[in-house]
C-alpha cells in the first residue's frame, strides 16, 4: 500500500523540542511542533501526509494541501525553467512537474489540472499536467457494464479547453476523460471547476461525451424553475424574452439552450404560471 503523499494514520515513535518523529516504512518523518502546537505523546497514533523537504528528509504536515497522491487537482504555476516547473500544492516545498510530464510548457502563474503521482525512478511526488494518462478516454467492451449508464450523474472536474468544447475528468474509481460539446456550455468553465455533470452518450468507439445538464424532460423541469425564479426576483415580475429572442441572448442570461428555454416557458404557460407576451415573459396575472 502506498503511503507517500497520502493521508494515514502514522504512530509517534520519539519526540524531542522542535517536534516529533512519526513512523512509516522508510524510516522516521519529522513533525514539528508548529503543525501541531504540541507534542502528541509517544505511542500514540497521528493522521498525516508525508513527503521529502528540499533537503530530501521524510516530514509529515497534518494540514491538508490543495492535492495529495493518486488525486487530480488545479495548481497555480510558482516558476518554471530549465529543470522544470514547480506548482503551489499549499507546503514548504513546491510540487515538481518534469518537461516530460507538460502537455504544453507551462507558465508561471497559470492555473493547469495536474495529477499527482509517486515517480517510480526517484521516489518523490510528481505532478504531471497530462493527466488524459491517467484517465481512460476510451470504455473497453468488458467494462461497459459496470459504467455509469445515460443520464446518470457524476462528478467531473474540467481539464482543459479543446476546438470542441472542453475535456473533462470523472472522478470514478476508475477515472475516465469525456467531452463536453461547445454549443451545449452555458456557463462559464475554467481549469479546475469540479462540477456535477452527465453521462449523455457512451459512443461505439468507447469514447464519452457529457453534458451539465440533466437530460431530457428532467432538464425541462429544472429550467422550468430557473426562468420562474429569475421572474419573480425581476421588476414587476417581467423580462423581456421570449421564443423569438435570439439563441445568444437565451444562453447568456438564462444559460440554456433556445430549444429547452421554449420547452420550459410552454411548460410554465400551460400551468399557468406565466404570461407570454410579444415583448417578453411575466408571472401570470389574474
């Protein structure tokens, strides 16, 4: 079992003024009395994540980082050079990401999705920013079974923009890259936004695409509500949209689809919800 970079439980095997010493597998972990404000007692059992310091000695940090081994997770670029690029993972020592582990030379300051692993020829924890590595892209025939079915929901962090739309990772036991399609994006979506989204179609190929919104009649029912809600908060119960509006203007102010924006107000008209008017929509008046 790993236990570089993950958070377990570690017993205290000595103490001494600036801090402790935990157990793991490679010897003693420091821990200092400034992570703790005190010195747990010897024998006793401590829950933390142990990585090397610059000098390359094992130390322990109970608070948690912005990422740890084995997750997927947005980091801010530190500095990047000759031998590398380092990204603030919220400890002392920055997280080493290779050229070779770059989809793209990465720049300071920027915000990529990394994935953090345990480099097999060092030992130290690494970030890569290919992280399609270590997500399947691609449902072989004997796993389709056991994978999530259409419609159903799972959570998905967003990996980067492409000429589609945007990659994004689920975050299953087994992690798979899918796709959400450009022209079904009605918010906005950065690196790192972890969202709930939905399988809308595993393809012959294997491939995924997704979507953020729930499919079918459950996605009207939810706009349904939305528009109502953005009426009432409205002056006088009133905007000035309707099924002639144009498709960008329904996407920005009401970010979903023309298609499922006249689905839903027809929805709310037949209730008797609301008016529709040639200028626009209203809660309905007696």
């Amino acid at each position: 079992m790993n236990w570089l970079g993950v958070w377990r439980k570690h017993k205290v095997i000595k103490a001494e003024p600036r801090g402790s010493y935990l157990e793991t597998p490679e010897g003693p972990a420091f821990l200092s009395k400034k992570e703790t404000g005190e010195h747990p007692e010897i024998g006793t059992v401590v829950e933390a994540l142990i990585y090397h310091d610059y000098d390359g000695y094992l130390t322990a940090t109970v608070h948690k980082p912005l990422t740890a081994v084995g997750q997927f997770a947005a980091l801010r670029i530190k500095a990047a050079g000759d031998k590398g690029a380092f990204a603030d993972w919220g400890l002392p020592k920055d997280l080493f990401i290779p050229h070779a582990e770059q989809l793209e030379p990465v720049r300071k300051g920027e915000t990529y999705l990394t994935f953090t692993y345990v480099d097999s020829q060092s030992g130290r924890i690494t970030a890569s920013t290919r992280v399609d590595r270590f997500a399947r892209d691609v449902v072989e025939e004997a796993d389709r079974e056991a994978f999530p079915k259409t419609g159903e929901p799972v959570e998905l962090i967003i990996s980067r923009k492409t000429d589609l739309g945007y990659k994004a990772v689920m975050l299953l036991d087994t992690p798979y890259s899918g796709t959400i399609y450009q022209n079904e994006v009605f918010q906005p979506l950065k690196t790192g936004d972890q969202l709930t989204g939905y399988i809308k179609l595993l393809r012959e190929d294997g491939k995924i695409d997704l979507s953020l919104r729930k499919p079918g009649f459950e996605e009207v029912l939810d706009s349904k509500e939305q528009i109502f809600t953005q009426l009432e908060a409205a002056p006088d119960g009133f905007l000035p949209y309707h099924d002639k509006s144009e498709a960008a203007e329904i996407r920005r102010v009401f970010q979903m689809s023309k298609r499922t924006f006249k689905a839903a107000i027809g929805g709310l008209l037949k209730e008797g919800r609301i008016d529709i008017l040639p200028n626009g929509i209203r809660l309905h008046q007696e």
